[in-house]
C-alpha cells in the first residue's frame, strides 16, 4: 500500500471514529431522554444538562482532539507542512 | 508601536480594542448616573458600535481579487473562529434563542445540540478538503469538481435559496433593533441597516467582512454574558453555568405547585392576547414521554446539523485560512466561540424564568396582584409595545402561570430591567443584538454576490472579464441584493419567508451530499450531482409546499413538519445521486486524480491563487 493509500485508510478510519463518538452524543442519549433524565449531574437533570451544555461541551472538546489527532496522522505520512498555498 | 504586519499584530490591535469597548461601556454607565436620559444612552451604544465597524471596512478597502473572495487567505485560525461564530449567531440566536429555551423547555433545546453538532460534520468531512481545493466559492467546488456549467448553475440556486431566505430574516432584526435604539419608524431602521451592513462589506469584500466580524464577536459576546454573571451574582452564584442545579429543581416544583395550564384557542381570542406572545405550558426540564416526542426531537436537531454542514456563508469562512490544518483548527476555534454564548442562554432562561416565579424573590410578579403588577415600570413599558400581556381569565385578580404572556425576545431585552439593572446594561445588549444581525447579514450577503458575480458571471457569463470589471459586477450585485432584502423586510414580507430553519433545511437538501459524496466517493459523477442537488431541492420544496401552515397545511408525514422538510430533501438527494451516478458513467481519469489529491492535506491548492 502506498504511503498515500495509507494515509487515507487512517485519514477515514478516525473520521468514523470521530463520527461515532458525535452520534453518541448528539442521537443516542436523546434517544433515551426520558430514562436519562432521572440520573442527576451539578443538580441538573441529566438529559436536560446533556442537551444544555453537556453535548455542547463534548462537540467542543471532540473537534479539538479530531483536529491534533489528523495532525499527527499527517504528520507520519509526510503530509504535515505549514503554509502550502503559495 | 506596531512593528510588522497587520496579521501579526492582530492580538494587540484587537485587545486595544476590547479595552476601549469596555472603557466606552464605563464612560456610558457616568453619564447615565450623571443623568442623561437612557434614550440617549441607547443611541450612543448602537451609534458608536456601528460607526466603528464602517471604520474597519473602510481600512480593509482591496482591488485584489482574492482578498476580496477569500480574505487573502491569511487570516489566523482563532481570528477566523471568532469571525465564524460572529458570522454563525445571528440576530435569532442572540434575541430569541434564550426566549426560545424559555418556553420550549427541553425540546427547543435540539437546536443547541444541532447548530453546534454541525460543526463535527463541517471538520470531518468537509472544511479542510474544501480548503486543500482552493475554490472561492461553495459552488466553486461543485463546478470543478463534477465539470460543466450545470452542476455550478443548480448549486448557486440552493445557495441564493438558502441564503437568501436566511438575509430578510436578518436585516428585519437590524431594522428592529435599529429602530428601537434610534427612535426612528421600522422602515427607516431596515435602511439604516442596511447602510450598516454597506458599509462593513462593499469595499474591501470578504477581507473586511472578516475583521469587522471579529469586531462584532467581541461586542456580541460581551454583550450577552455581562448581564447573565450579574444577575447570576446577585442571586448568590457568581458563575451561574455550574451553580444553577438546584435552581433548575426549584422551578419544576414551582410549576408544580402552579400548574401547568393549557389555555384554549377561543378564550385567548377573546382576552385580547396579541399575536406572537406566548406563555409557560411546557416544563422547564422534564423530558417529554413518548417515541413521537424523541423523533421530533432528534429530527429537528438532525435537520440543524446536517443544515449546519451545508450553509454556505460558514463554509467559505474556511476559505480564507493560510492552510487546510489551520481550516480544521479554526473549525474548533469557531465552535469554541459559539459554544460561549450558546450554554449560556439556558442559563440565561432559567434565571429570567425564576426571578418572575420564585415568590421568594422580590421580582417576582406570578401570583401577586394584577393591579400590583401592572403598576411595575418594566410591565408598563413592555406593555405599552404590546410586548407582554396579562389576561385574568379566572377573574381572580392574582396573576397566574398562564395568564402572563410575553414576546420570547422579552427574554433576552429586558431581563437586564427586570433584574433592576443599570439601562448602560439594556443599552449594551442593544449594540450586541445589533452586532449580531449585522455580522450574519454581512456573510450571507458577500455569499449571494460572490457566488453570483464568480461563478454565474465570470464563469458562465463573461470568462474573459479583468480583474476591475469582476470587482465591479461583485460590489454592484452586493448592493442590489441587500436592498432587495431590506426591500422586503421593509414591507414586512418576512412571515412570508419564514423561519431561519428553512434556510438549513434548503441547504441541506440540496447541497449536502453532492459536497460531502464530491470528496468522499470518487464514483460521483457530473449526472449524480445534478440530479442529487436538483432532486433534493424539488422534493423538499414540495413538501413545504405540502405541509407548510402558510401554504397548503396538510398533517405532517411522520411529524416530519415545515421545520424538518430537510429529511425528505436530503434522502431525496442522496438516493437520486447515488442510484444516478451508478447509472451513468464513471467520472474521467483527471476528475478521480483531482480527488486524490484533494485528499492529500499537504501541497498547492488544487485551483490557482487567482482563478
């Protein structure tokens, strides 16, 4: 396999990895709202919190690891130079 | 002072700026307690921040054709997520989401985890291969990518489709906020507006769209948390977003104890309650039972994300990055900036909503007097604009849950005079809602000009137009289009038009999958594109047409209404793409190269510097 057919295998892998972990938080736990909503955190009901700022929350943190993570994959397979436009 | 450039000195010249936005707000809060009238404080407010975003447009003036499409490429990843979430809130987020959250309880909470959800689908699949193609616009990429003026032509009708209905929608909210602050009629406030919004775009395109939008961030942000931590601390807890547990609990047992009372249509009616406000019938925190209540949950926020992953004026914002790594930075960078203000507004709900029902409070007014009630400063002024509303239907003379009606923007507008807050306060969130319009105008706008004077004109029309004319044509399509858009909110059409979440749902039907399938299935041809995006965009409008109230009012399928009409859009598209691409042929040798290296972070963008 070549370096760059190698890097795509990856490249698409953590992309599923990544998708999978956004419908966990953004399908699944709605999914069981009700059931969810009697665990507590801070005080708050859980589903309520999940959909208020615990998604959210989540969402922030999953892109910024998605983004270092591609990086270092990039970065293994040559393809991590910095300005590249001009 | 300022050695280097203007990029390398962003971070000073923007904190200079910050510091002299919050020296004006102490400046305005002396000459309120020296006595000038709050009028005139509201002026000053939106007078000042306006005049400062012309300032930033007139100093970021181009005749480069690239700074004016894609800000030069240059723009640093933070900058451009602040830029980004300033060009994503817009005036609906900044005004009514808090409103929203206020009556719709739990389930209008889809779209706080849709419109930030999106933004993992923008960095998975989209942003950074965007970027690595080079293209100006959104259809740009359609165009090369599956060759052929039909593809580009189909793409830039979703894009003025989707675009345009979003822009009435947002220079109506400059013309309101305008014409409040100002003290002028509502028509003229739209065509102040739009002179507004002018000013910050026409000379210096994407390039001073950018920098006047981080200047709006920074205003819209401030604007919104100042008055969440203030009431916060003076209900004992200083950092409300993680204190607020048991305040949560106590409103559900006061709802209760108060309970919650359905009002019927007729008697409504006959009590006189103006159209538009709404009173508290859903729980603040419960989770509704039921697998239709989670459908329409999950199919709202499904519909605000994908819808996310295809707008166009938030995709081209990862245009102008140095590279495809900054892109998907900046991706993280623009979701941290929304995601500030967007966990917020539960936060900012909870508290408005306990201080008119906790008894123990001495702002509350649910279950005082009406007379005492309607004798409160703040009731009468918002009264008198038929904002809110008390109607005794038992005929009691002790305000109930359900006899308090209010505009959801009352919310976000006057929770600082509810509170007891200084009017700098009211005057502040006035320059943020202002800020917020405008930023999000200014991008919808440069989209629908851009796109048109890019890819309809120059590639389609005019090939051989220089550098001046292309400019020319691009400013010129600039000013027809916000004057057709403040044309129609001046004439109060925007009902017509209808919701911000038509626009996801328009985007979403007709641009997701020939984007996302374009770099993702190399097998995805020129007929599979035209017929995904055509297909998808037939479908879904027709289902408007079908279910929405305005229009033909039939039961929704599936509890799939005029807010989701995305899901039948986009299942169109994705089945028409894919069925036709296989039918026809596969795309050539070139077009399956210009995919690999799409996919390839590193290396030149696909399409030249200046194309």
């Amino acid at each position: 396999m070549s370096n760059k057919e190698s890097h795509w295998v990856k490249t698409k892998n953590h992309m599923f990895v990544t998708l999978a972990i956004w419908f966990f938080f953004s399908i699944v736990i709605f999914m069981f709202g009700e059931s969810v909503n009697n665990a507590s955190f801070l005080g708050y009901p859980l589903a309520y919190y999940m959909s208020a700022q615990g998604s959210l929350a989540a969402f922030v943190v999953l892109i910024f690891w998605f983004a270092n993570k591609q990086e270092k994959i990039d970065d293994e397979h040559g393809y991590g130079g910095e300005r590249e436009d001009d | 002072m300022f050695k280097g450039g203007f990029i390398s000195n962003l971070p000073k010249i923007y904190g200079l700026y910050t510091g002299g936005f919050i020296v004006f707000i102490l400046l305005m809060a002396i000459l309120e307690s020296a006595g000038v009238s709050a009028a005139n404080i509201g002026i000053m407010f939106v007078a000042f921040t306006v005049a400062i975003y012309a300032l930033i447009g007139y100093l970021s003036r181009t005749i480069q054709v690239d700074a004016y499409y894609v800000a030069g490429r240059q723009v640093p990843t933070v900058f451009n997520g602040m830029a980004t979430a300033a060009d994503w809130m817009s005036g609906a987020s900044f005004v009514a989401m808090a409103g929203g959250i206020y009556f719709g309880g739990y389930t209008y909470m889809a779209f706080l985890v849709g419109w930030t959800g999106g933004y993992v689908l923008v960095s998975t699949l989209l942003a950074p291969y965007l970027r690595k193609f080079g293209c100006y616009t959104v259809p740009d990429f359609i165009g090369t990518r599956y060759g052929g003026n039909l593809p580009r032509f189909c793409a830039t009708l979703v894009l003025v489709l989707a675009s345009f209905t979003y822009v009435t929608a947002q220079i109506n909210a400059t013309g309101t906020i305008a014409s409040r602050a100002l003290q002028i009629p509502f028509e003229l406030g739209v065509w102040v507006g739009l002179i507004s919004i002018l000013l910050c775009s026409m000379l210096g395109g994407m390039r001073a769209v950018t920098w006047t939008q981080v200047a709006q961030y920074i205003v819209l942000i401030i604007a919104y948390l100042i008055p969440i931590f203030w009431m916060g601390s003076k209900l004992g807890n200083p950092f409300p977003h993680f204190m607020l547990g048991d305040e949560v609990q106590r409103l559900a047992d006061l709802e209760a104890s108060a309970g919650l009372i359905k009002n019927s249509a007729a008697d409504m009616k006959a009590a006189g309650v103006p159209g538009g406000l709404k009173y508290i019938s859903t729980p603040h925190s419960a989770v509704p039972a039921g697998g239709m209540a989670v459908w329409s949950y999950l199919s709202l926020a499904i519909c605000m994300m994908v819808g996310t992953a295809s707008l166009p004026h938030i995709l081209m914002r990862y245009f102008t990055t140095p590279s495809v790594k900054s892109a998907r930075k900046s991706v993280a960078w623009s979701l941290f900036f929304i995601f500030l203000l967007y966990f917020s507004a539960p936060m900012l709900a909870t508290l408005s909503k306990l201080q008119l029902m906790d008894p123990n409070l001495p702002t509350a007014i649910i279950g005082k007097s009406i007379s005492e009630v309607q004798s409160i400063a703040w009731v009468q002024n918002w009264s008198a604009v038929k904002q809110v509303f008390i109607a005794d239907f038992n005929g009691d003379g002790i305000l109930q849950l359900n006899e308090w009606f209010m505009r959801g923007d009352v919310v976000v507008l006057a929770t600082p005079e509810v509170a007891g807050l200084p009017y700098v306060i009211s005057g502040l969130v006035a320059a943020g809602g202002m800020a917020a319009a405008m930023s999000t105008a200014d991008g919808l706008v440069l989209a629908i000009s851009n796109c048109l004077s890019h890819d309809i004109y120059y590639k389609i029309i005019d090939p051989k137009a220089d550098v001046r004319k292309r400019l020319i044509v691009a400013r010129v399509l600039l000013v027809v289009i916000g004057a057709a858009g403040a044309y129609i909110a001046s004439m109060r059409l925007t009902s017509i038009l209808g919701a911000v979440a038509w626009a996801f749902d328009f985007a979403m039907s007709g641009l997701f999958f020939p984007l996302v399938l374009g770099v993702w299935w190399k097998r995805a041809n020129q007929a599979g594109a035209v017929a995904g995006i055509l297909g998808g965009l037939i479908a879904g409008t027709a289902y408007l047409i079908y279910v929405g109230p305005k229009f033909m009012a039939n039961t929704p399928w599936l509890g799939i209404d005029h807010l989701r009409f995305g899901i039948i859009g986009a299942s169109v598209s994705a089945v028409a793409m894919v069925v036709v691409s296989l039918m026809t042929k596969e795309p050539n040798a070139a077009t399956q190269k210009l995919v690999d290296d799409v996919r390839v972070p590193s290396g030149r963008a696909i399409l030249g510097k200046q194309h």
